[in-house]
C-alpha cells in the first residue's frame, strides 16, 4: 500500500506517466506530512474526532425518510440546431451590455498559448477566428481593467482536467487561448474527476479517482505546491469543495464511503465522516447551515451531511443522482437524474421533493447563477445544454456537435458565461464558453492535439455567501 502523505514541493512541472488503481475501504484514518520549509502537522484520527467546525460525533444516523412531494415540470424545449461552423446558436435578438474583458494573470513560466477564438455580437451571429501564439513567455505585462461587476479583480485563468492523459491544461477566459505546455497530475490526481478553485482564488484543488488522492495548484503560476495521498482515508475520491470561509476542504471517496475533511491551512486530514453503507458522490454546500448535500454515487438517496456532528441522513429522490447545485436564497437544492433525464427539484427547509424538470439525455453536470435565477445542465447523451428559468422551471435548448460527451459546466463569477468542457471529441478537445444572456457558444478553447478526454473545468468561482 502506497504510505499516506503530504508532499510539498517547489514551483515545478512534473513529467507524463501513466498510472492506475482502485479501491480500498476504510471509514476513519490520518495522514502525516513534512514539508520544506512549512510546518504540515501530523493529524491521527482515533475514536470520536473533533472538528474545527465545532464537535464531536460518533457513527452517522441513517434514519431514512421517504420525499413526499410529487410534481413535474416537462416545460416546452425550443432547438436551435446547429450552424454550419458546429456551434449551437440562439435565435433572436441579443446583446450582452456593460461587460468588459479582463486580461490574464501574469505568470513567470515560459508557456505557449493555443487556440481558437469566437465572438458574438448583435444578433447572436457567430464568426470565428483562430490564431497560435508559440515560444514567448507570458511576461505579465498586460493590463487589466477588470469586471465592471466585480470591482475590477483580475479575472485569472480557467483549468481544464483531462482524464485521457492525467494532464491540467490552463486556459485564459479573456482572450479564449489554453496555455501550453500541459501540466501532469500524476500521481495523485491520476484520472482527474472534479477540481475547484478555493474561495480566496488562490489555489485549485483536483481529485483523483484512481490516483486515491488531491494534488493542489498555485493559480498564478500554475505549478504545483502539494499533494495529498488519501489511501486507506479516503479512496477514489470523486468530488471537492471548500467550507464558506475556505479553511476546510471535504473530498467525497466512493469507495471509502466517507467524507475526508482536510485542513486547508496544513493540507492534514483532519478527520473523516462514515457514510455507511453509501457511497461518496456529488456535493453542494449550504453556506448558511454548513450543511453538505451529497449523492449516493448514481442511485437513488440524497444524503444530508451535517459535518459538525457527523450526522448522515439519507433521503431517496431519484433513480440515478450525479450533481448538484444550491440557491441560499431559496434554500431550493437541483439534482440531475441521469437515467430519468431530470432535474429534481428539492426544499431543504421543509426537507420535501417539489417537482422535476424534463431535459435532455443523460444530464451530467449543473450549475447555478450566483442570484439562482438560471441553471446551465450539460446532457451528455443527446449533446445538448439545458438553460432553466428557476421562476417559471422552463428549459430552453442549444444543440452542440454530435460528437461532444459534454460533463462539466461551470458558471464564471461574472454570471455572464458558463464553461462547459465536452469530453473524448475528434480531432483536439475543446472547452466551449456560452453567453448565458444570449443563450449561445462564443468562443471555443482548443486544448492542444495531445491532451485527451476534457473531463472537468473550473473558472474562477462565484461567491458562495449566506443571505
């Protein structure tokens, strides 16, 4: 068995190799760590743990309650077909006013930037240009003016997962060009399943499902700082995100059928939350109760996870629950069922199913407006985005090329585009960026020949703050 540790290193890219593996159960461990020239701490969880976010607790309750609500909300669907350059476009007239564009984060590596961008305009008409950039390193001496909506920060890069070569691409949502040379994952994020950007920007963290483990990366140089081996604690983990305040990272592990619970400051695993007899899936976190909203891995309960006193309560709602995403506001929870081809619709103030929303084949991956007035699903089966009016629950339709396997959606702090990474495609993979005012793809990133299977992406993340 692989020693579990934590390995800090210097700002460096680490070779392509291959690697593989599976699973191994286990419900509470620790991880021990050393680092050059930082203190990472050795955190044993025996017994009855205590967690930062306050307690104490033993095995999870798993008293099961049956959703009573019942409802659905099929909606009508309008296609817009495909135009002729493989781009779904949005009929109508439509334009995106006050935004502007801000220029990437500068980063001392030499890197090579690649791709093919696209702008729309006016009717929602698209044109398209392409153009390479090679051999010149990003100096940083562009400028940036910033969002207007976000009181001008940088807006920073955009990664890519591939899980065809364990490789993290970089990519710049300003000018739709992917940063190359591609970074290797390997060990530990080997088969990369889900990454986040941490609340503060800084870091972003990506899981490995066969790589048992979460290797964390500096955003603005793009190199890795640390790795995170989570065998025997925490395997296949197949999701990540972080408490409100940033200091507590939870990685969900299907096969050890826990939550890991790792201590951002020290990258220690600070103790871990059984999940019975069900496996560790999806999460959304409700930044007002600090309650984590998880899937048992594509069947049918919800699992309610209280971490401060590792309280487990499954809910059934479906026949095969992926993703997640949560409004504060409503308290409304969306679940994609990808075998029934629905969103669920779930009040966590009452704890009762409201109703579902019929979309397309094979609904993957989801994601919310900062307000919650728009939900972006990508259907992985049919090739097709799905925008949701959550006011009248009403899905609209953009059709991309036939041979995209679209997972991942992720919306942009500016809750003016939504990324969407479209998996195994021919020729070179892509990340579409879509206009979510226009409802319509203006830019594609190309991601190099080389790098393989686009499976996940994340932007720079949206504020997740109580109301």
């Amino acid at each position: 068995m692989r020693p579990s540790r934590v390995t800090s290193f210097g700002l460096a890219v680490i070779a392509l190799c291959a690697a593989c593996g599976d699973e191994v159960v286990a419900t509470a461990g620790g991880s021990t760590g050393t680092s050059t020239g930082t203190d990472t701490s050795t955190t044993a969880t025996t017994g009855v743990p205590t967690t930062t976010d306050g307690t104490t607790a033993d095995t999870p309750t798993t008293s099961a309650s049956a959703s009573t609500g019942t409802g659905e909300s099929t909606g009508s669907s309008s296609t817009t077909g495909v135009p002729t350059t493989g781009i779904g476009t949005s009929t109508g007239e439509g334009t995106t006013e006050g935004s502007t564009t801000d220029a990437s984060t500068s980063t001392t590596d030499a890197s090579t930037t690649y791709g093919s961008t696209s702008t729309s305009t006016g009717d929602a008409s698209t044109s398209t240009t392409s153009g390479t950039s090679t051999g010149e390193p990003d100096t940083g001496d562009e400028s940036s003016t910033g969002d207007t909506d976000t009181g001008g920060e940088a807006e920073g890069f955009g990664y890519v997962g591939m899980s065809g070569n364990d490789r993290l691409v970089r990519f710049d949502p300003a000018t739709g060009l992917a940063l190359l040379p591609s970074v290797s994952l390997l060990p530990y994020a080997d088969y990369p399943y889900d990454m986040k950007i941490s609340p503060d920007g800084s870091e972003l963290w990506v899981v490995g499902a066969t790589g048992d483990g979460v290797t964390v990366v500096d955003t603005l140089t793009g190199a890795i700082t640390q790795e995170i081996d989570l065998t025997g604690v925490g395997e296949y983990p197949v999701d990540v995100l972080f408490n409100a305040t940033g200091t507590l990272a939870y990685v969900s592990a299907r096969d050890s059928k826990a939550v890991v619970i790792i201590n951002t400051a020290t990258y220690a695993v600070q103790t871990t939350i059984p999940l019975g007899d069900y496996d560790g899936g999806k999460m959304a976190l409700d930044p007002c109760s600090g309650r984590i909203y998880m899937v048992d891995w594509y069947d049918k309960s919800l699992l309610v996870v209280e971490p401060a006193i590792k309280k487990v309560t499954p809910i059934i709602l479906g026949t095969s629950l992926w993703d997640l995403a949560f409004d504060p506001a409503t308290k409304l929870l969306y679940v994609t069922d990808r075998a029934a081809s629905k969103v669920h619709v779930f009040d966590t103030d009452i704890m009762q199913f409201q109703s579902s929303i019929v979309v397309g084949k094979d609904p993957w991956g989801i994601d919310i407006t900062s307000d919650g007035s728009l939900l972006v699903v990508a259907c992985e089966d049919d090739h097709t985005m799905q925008f949701i009016d959550t006011d009248t629950l009403m899905p609209s339709t953009i059709n991309l090329p036939l041979d995209t396997d679209m997972r991942d959606v992720a919306i942009h702090a500016d809750d003016q585009r939504a990324f969407v990474a479209t998996g195994e495609v021919a020729g070179e993979d892509i990340v579409y960026e879509v206009d979510l005012a226009i409802q319509s793809v203006t830019a594609q990133i190309l991601l190099g020949p080389t790098n393989l299977n686009a499976n996940i992406v994340a932007v720079r993340p949206q504020l997740v703050a109580c109301p």
